[in-house]
C-alpha cells in the first residue's frame, strides 16, 4: 500500500469511526430529549459522568445539557432544593476548557458563579464569552459586573442614584368591562404594584417607576396609529407585526417615546376565546412596552406586572423543577419552560438577572431620553 492509499485508508477509518461515535452520541442525546425536562438535568450529568466517554461525545452531550441548566438555579426558589452545584461546575469548567467559544456552557456557568456572588471565578468565562459573542447582551453584562464587584457583594444600585424610568399608560382595548377597570386610579396602582414586586430577592428596589400619564380609550379611539387593532385582535400574537406597529406609531396619546409604555388589552386564543388572561413584555431594542390582559389588572395571577417588565428589561423565562402552583418562584418562571409549574411568581430577582436589569435600565433611559434620577 503505497502512502496516498494508507493516508486515505486512514481517512475512510476515521470518519467511520467519527461517524459511528457521532450517530451514538446523538442517539443518547435524542433520548435523553425524550424524558421530562426535569430529568434531563440528571440524566445528562449521568451521561457525561460514564469513564468510557470521549472528548468529543463528553464535550456535545455538556453542550446539550448547558441548553436546560442556563434555564435553570437554585436561587429561582425561595425555599432552596438540594442542588449538587459543584457536581454542575465540575462539568462546565471542563466543557468550558473544551470549547470556549461555546455560548451556552459559558451563559450556564457564569451564572452558576454569579448567582453565588464568585465574581473573580465568573470573570474569565465572562471575558471568553463576550470575546466569542461581542454583541450577547448577557456577555456584556455580565462581564461588566463581574469586573466591578467583590466576591460576595451583592449587586445593588446605589439606592440615591437609581434610575427613575416613566410608565405610560392606555387603554387598547375596547371592551367596557376593561374600562370599568382599567382607570387612570387604578394606573397609578399599577405603578405601585410595579413598585412593590419588580424587586431583588431580598426587597432591593432595582429602579423607581413613576406614573407619567394615561389614555383612556375613549381618548384614543379615533388613533391612526395600527396598535388599536391589537387591542381586541382575534389574530394569534404576532410579536414582530405589534413591534412594527409600536415602532411606527407617531400618536403620543398612544406611544409616549419617553416613557416604558404600558398597554390595557384584551387577550384572546382560540380555547378560552376572550377569557384568555395571555400578558406579554418586549425590551424592543430598549424602547419596550407591556401589554397587560385587563383581568390581570391589580397583580391578578402570577405577578404578571413585575413578569412583563422582567421580559421589558430583556430577561427570559426561567424554570423551577417540582414547582407547584403555589411555589414562590422567580419572577420570571414560566410552566412554558416545562421544568415544573409557573408557580407564583413572587420571589425576586437573583444577581445574574439584576446584571441585565441595570445593564438594560441604563440602556433604555439613554435610547428613551430619560434623564432624571431621583433626588
Ligand atoms: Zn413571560
């Protein structure tokens, strides 16, 4: 066998075998994709654990497993689980040495040591990550944070210096029960409400809203801005066709360009029809807005306030796995996520969301040409 034919015969050998390890590790991971979301967070750790396992096969199935584990913490729930963090360290560090341009090991692991206040460990994985990812607004935020802070210091913004973001309010829909509700009173509540519940897990305020004016619909009705539509739309939410609408409105009554804007709709599926409560938030580029169904008006049903204006400040949905209805979860779970139920909703937000809470505060307040800060 002459050397061409060796070196190609080594080739056929290598992406047989490549090929074979490939469609094995793929298979384990398709299976494991199977099971309830909750027990994938043990079957992986198991997966990768087996002695025999390749680099490769351990580094694509840590890969898989940082797709659920950056969804989830232990400090999403107020009464803590037994959670073998170091066990999931352990595993990220080595995917990280792997692969340190991958963006999911290294959201899944600085968050572990963020939300543990270990800054100085977070903050090469955080370098690593806004290098591979210089857009990924977690990057940034998160290596800002880790660059200023002492281990164990709580992030918090100085309570003189906090940043006051305006809140307007109006009334898309068109329904009269909504009306009876949806009062320039009970908008100012709203505010309160946002007040109360947009908080810290241990009840830090992160920033102050204020309430900078209201629309009725009545005041509005005769708008030309396309919003009004969504006020009652029968259409399934289409989050790319309102966004335009916002974007494109001039009408001031409808879209204060200054303010957060906080929109009183009627959510409608095809199930419960109009008793549908659906709530919705958009950081839109740091101009977002809020859309509340009316029944949830007065912090009706999972803190939906403080949970829209989580998505406002361009956080995502978490998960707590064996929450139940009543479980005081992370302001941002959601059942959607499939790890357990939504619960409540009422435990705080932890340091590595609070990181893209002020990251996108500052943002918005500049992108919206807010100014002030209180006294
Ligand atoms: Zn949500």
């Amino acid at each position: 066998m002459n050397a061409i034919k060796l070196i190609s015969f080594l080739l056929l050998i290598f992406s047989l075998t490549d090929g074979l390890l490939g469609a094995d590790v793929k298979s384990t991971i398709a299976a494991i994709e199977r099971l309830p979301r909750a027990r994938r967070l043990i079957a992986y750790p198991d997966a990768i654990r087996q002695p025999q396992i390749t680099p490769a096969d351990r580094l694509a199935l840590t890969i898989a497993f940082s797709k659920h584990a950056k969804k989830v913490s232990p400090h999403y729930l107020q009464a803590r689980r037994a959670w073998d963090l170091d066990d999931w360290i352990s595993i990220f560090e080595r995917g990280f040495q792997a692969a340190p341009q991958d963006p999911d090991i290294a959201w899944a692991l600085t968050q572990i040591h963020i939300n543990e206040k270990r800054y100085s460990k977070a903050l090469p994985i955080a370098e690593a990550f806004k290098q591979a990812n210089p857009n990924h607004h977690h990057a940034l935020a998160w290596q800002t944070v880790c660059n200023a802070l002492p281990d164990g210091t709580p992030l918090r913004p100085n309570p003189k210096t906090i940043r006051v973001i305006p809140v307007h309010f109006c009334v898309l829909t068109k329904n009269p029960a909504a009306h009876q509700l949806a009062t320039i009173e009970q908008c100012r509540q709203e505010c309160e409400i946002l007040n109360r519940n947009f908080r810290a897990y241990d009840g830090s305020a992160l920033v102050e809203f204020t309430f900078k004016g209201f629309s009725s619909y009545a005041e509005i009705r005769d708008t030309q801005s396309d919003l009004i539509q969504y006020g009652d739309s029968t259409e399934p939410y289409d989050s790319n066709r309102i966004a335009r609408a916002f974007n494109q409105c001039k009408d001031t009554r409808v879209r204060d360009p200054n303010a957060i804007n906080f929109y009183i709709f009627d959510s409608y599926s095809s199930g419960p029809k109009f008793a549908d409560m659906t709530s919705h938030g958009k950081r839109n580029s740091n101009r977002p807005y809020l859309m509340l169904d009316w029944q949830r008006l007065g912090n009706k049903v999972q803190n939906p306030e403080a949970h829209e204006m989580g998505h406002c400040f361009g956080l995502g949905h978490v998960g707590v796995p064996g929450a139940s209805g009543k479980s005081p979860t992370n302001i941002m779970t959601s059942g959607g996520e499939q790890f357990g139920s939504g619960g409540a909703r009422t435990y705080g937000f932890t340091e590595a969301q609070i990181a893209l809470i002020l990251y996108h505060a500052k943002r918005t307040s500049q992108r919206l040409g807010i100014t002030s800060e209180s006294n």
